[in-house]
C-alpha cells in the first residue's frame, strides 16, 4: 500500500519510530503526552509506535510525573541495554577502541600504539592497523561479557576522504598517511570476527567529531556549525542539520600560502603546513626551540608551552603577548610566543574562510592539540578570525572550544551505527533478497567460460 506521496505505509511507520526514538534519546525521559507535539504526530499514533518499541525492548518506563489535576504521567526512555556499539578512533599516536551501551556508558576499552617513530605512512601500515582493529574489537567484546550479535555496528573514524563503494564498501584515501585507495570495510570483514550483519561505518575522524559535539557537547543547541578537528594536522566537519549527518571538509589542505611550506600531503602552502601541531613544532624547532629528544607531540607541545608561559607551566593552555611577563611575573620564550602567534593568524585567517563560505552560528575547535592548547590561546585565534572574516558574518559566529575532551572521536564513532539504527525505526539492517540474474547474463558467461 502507497501513500499520496509515493512513501509505503512501511516507510511512514519507520519514520514514525525513528521519530519517537531521536526524540526520547535527546530530550528524554518523556511522557506519551509530551511526546505528541515533540514529534508531531497524534496520541493514536505515539500510543502505538510506544506500544510496539516497549515490546521489542528498545524503550522503557523510567519513572512518572505529576501532571495538573490528574494521575501521574508514566516518562519513557530508550532502555540503555538494548543495544551496544563500538566506537574507534584511528588516531595520530594511537588507535582507541570502546564499547558502548545506548546511553554512551562506556563498557570496555582498549588502545593500542602506533609507532611513535619513523616514517608516517610506515605508522599507519594497514595490516598493522587491521590487526589492531580485530585484536581490540574482540578484547572490548570478551572484557564486557557482550555477544557480537548484540552490536548495532561498529563505526570507525579515520584520517582521509572515505568513499563507498558498491563492490569493495568503504575505501579510505588518506593521502598523508600514505593510504592510497585502501578497502578499509573489505579487509574487517575478511579479517574480524563478527556476523555478516553487523554494520561497519568508517567516516573520516573531524566527521565523528562533528558528530558527537553536536549532540552532546558544544554544539548541542545551534542550528548550524563548524567542528574543527586540530591535532597534528587539521580538518573540520560542516553541520547544517543539528540531527542529521555532518559534512567532512579536507580544510587543512586549504591554500594559506602560494608556493609556501610543503604540506604532507605532498603540496605547498596548506594551512597544515603551517597550523597543525606538526608543522607548529617544526617551525619551532627550525626558529631554535628546543623540544625534549625522543618525545613525542604531545609532549612536545607541552614543552613548547612551558616554554613560551613559564608562569603557567604544567597547565595546558597559555596567555601574554611576546616577551611579556605571564601572572607569575616570568617572561616567556619569544621564539615559542611569535610562532604561536604566526599559528593563531594562520588558524585564524583559515576560520575566516569557514565564516565566509559556510556563515555557522558557531565554530568548535577539538582534538587534543586544539584542547591542550587551551581557551587562551583560542582567543588570539577568535580576534585574527574575526579581523579576516566579512564583518556581518564575522560579528555572528561564536569561536569555542569543544567539550567532550580529546576522546570525541571515539565517542562520534560509536555515534554512527546509532544513526543509522534510529534511521532505520530501531531495526536491523535487512539483508537484500537474493533475486537470479537475467538469463542472457547467465547465457553470456557460459558463452565466454567455453
């Protein structure tokens, strides 16, 4: 049976659970009253799509409430056990890997380094990372006593422009890891244990970012924004639907400089080049900073902020212009002050063109570099952004700092198969029927095999 709009009675159903599902997950616990005007739909029909989601276990009763004059209205919520995902982040140092219940309580979890040494692309060598992804996926698994057939899907945040492909899923294209077309899907499932059924959704990192700041953290009220990912290089995610999906934009390889410093991806003049923590570290070290032998960026970057805010050291953000004293009355390193400044301009003059281009009600910034530099450096950033950017636009867009911590990734991985869950009105993906191929065809290849 078809509706007016060409959408099946099935379709209007699925929308009508998915409805009740994303409201009572955001904005519940909720009483079958309220839920009529959060969603739109009538009491008959919020009445039965409760009616069917508390049979199959997806919602429960979590308490009541007194109304006005009459009995105590019984408040629902998505039951946290009735569904588990994983999320993963394919990180800089490392890959992490949590398992989640449907309230976001972390059931187990696991890392596993990458090299901390050497060539980039020999870090990310993807049977190295394919491993590490099965070996933790099946560690969170046993840890939590949980059945695979339990997971909703496992979502994976990567660094690299992700395509999907009929005949191979996902394939990542990560350029600056030396990944070059890599069939990332393909390889987890010849590789990992899990049923057939089980999705896999691979986005790229500033996307899971987005994902989770949006419906969790900074983001959670705006009707549009810009999630900047910065940690050894940069990317950002474009939300313009605060429920929907975000856009990944390879904005760190966004030309800042003609003919300038080489990228690693290869080009010259992108902002990575010059505002990633990478690049930050290496432009110190060639002005004659001194960070500590062997360490790696993280530690690095603290060095590098003792060093320019001596007054604050051990803290993971910094404030005084170049030479001058900090609070303690102890002058900064004026090497380490200019080339923060010459990475807040360059960071800055690259959050302009996201105002210019995209006009958001706000811009996050994230990652563990952005977070570990902290809100005094994002202040100087926030000033050069405003000073590059149309004013009207410019005069409207918040600059802030995320909220979830450096572990965002993870947690707007673990987000993706959540998505794609309520999408779907709370049901499994459905296997596609096996349909023969036309006889020609079958005629064809028996013609050529002979």
């Amino acid at each position: 049976m078809h509706a007016k709009s060409g959408r099946t009675v099935r379709d209007l159903r699925r929308e009508n659970r998915t409805a009740v599902l994303r409201r009572l997950y955001f904005d519940g616990p909720m009483s079958r009253l309220a839920l009529g005007p959060a969603t739109g739909l009538s009491s008959g029909s919020i009445s039965n799509v409760v009616a069917e989601l508390v049979a199959e276990g997806l919602v429960e009763e979590a308490g009541s409430v007194d109304s006005a004059g009459g009995r105590p209205r019984t408040l629902l919520r998505i039951a946290p056990d009735s569904g588990c995902m994983i999320g993963v982040d394919v990180g800089e140092t490392r890959v992490r890997i949590e398992l989640f219940d449907l309230a976001l309580t972390e059931l187990a979890r696991t890392e596993r380094p990458l090299a901390p040494s050497g060539p980039r692309t020999a870090r990310y060598e993807v049977a190295v990372v394919v491993d590490h992804l099965r070996d933790g996926i099946a560690e969170v698994l046993r840890t939590a006593g949980v059945p695979a057939e339990r997971l909703l899907g496992v979502g994976i945040g990567v660094p690299g422009i992700v395509e999907r492909t009929a005949e191979r899923g996902a394939v990542v294209h990560g350029q600056t890891i030396g990944w070059d077309a890599v069939p990332l899907e393909r390889l987890l499932r010849e590789k990992v244990a899990l049923p057939a059924e089980v999705p896999y959704r691979i986005e790229n990192g500033a996307k899971t970012l987005g994902q989770a700041e949006m419906w969790f953290g900074a983001g959670r009220g705006a009707g549009s924004a810009v999630v900047v990912l910065f940690g050894s290089g940069v990317g950002a995610c474009v939300v313009t639907d605060p429920l929907g999906p975000g856009q990944a934009l390879e904005w760190g390889h966004l030309t800042v400089r003609v003919r300038g410093r080489r990228c690693r991806c290869g080009a010259q003049g992108c902002l990575e080049a010059y505002a990633g923590a990478e690049a930050l570290l290496a432009r110190w070290r060639e002005a004659g900073g001194e960070p500590p032998a062997g360490a790696d960026e993280e530690t690095a970057l603290t060095a590098m902020l003792a060093a320019a805010y001596p007054a604050d050291a051990g803290a993971a953000a910094g404030g005084g212009g170049q030479g001058e004293a900090g609070p303690g009355g102890v002058a900064g390193d004026p090497v380490a002050l200019a080339v923060l400044d010459e990475t807040a301009e360059y960071l800055g003059a690259g959050l302009a063109d996201l105002i210019n281009l995209f006009q958001p009600e706000r811009i996050l910034v994230g990652g563990w570099a952005g977070l570990q530099l902290g809100s005094r450096f994002l202040e100087p950033v926030a000033a050069y952004a405003r000073a590059y950017a149309l004013r009207h636009p410019g005069g409207r867009t918040e600059i802030a700092l995320g909220t979830l911590g450096p572990e965002a990734v993870t947690v707007g991985a673990g987000l993706l198969p959540l998505v794609d869950f309520f999408a779907l009105g709370g049901r499994r993906p459905e296997r596609a029927p096996s349909v023969p191929a036309p006889a020609w065809q079958t005629a064809l290849r028996d013609r050529v095999s002979t």
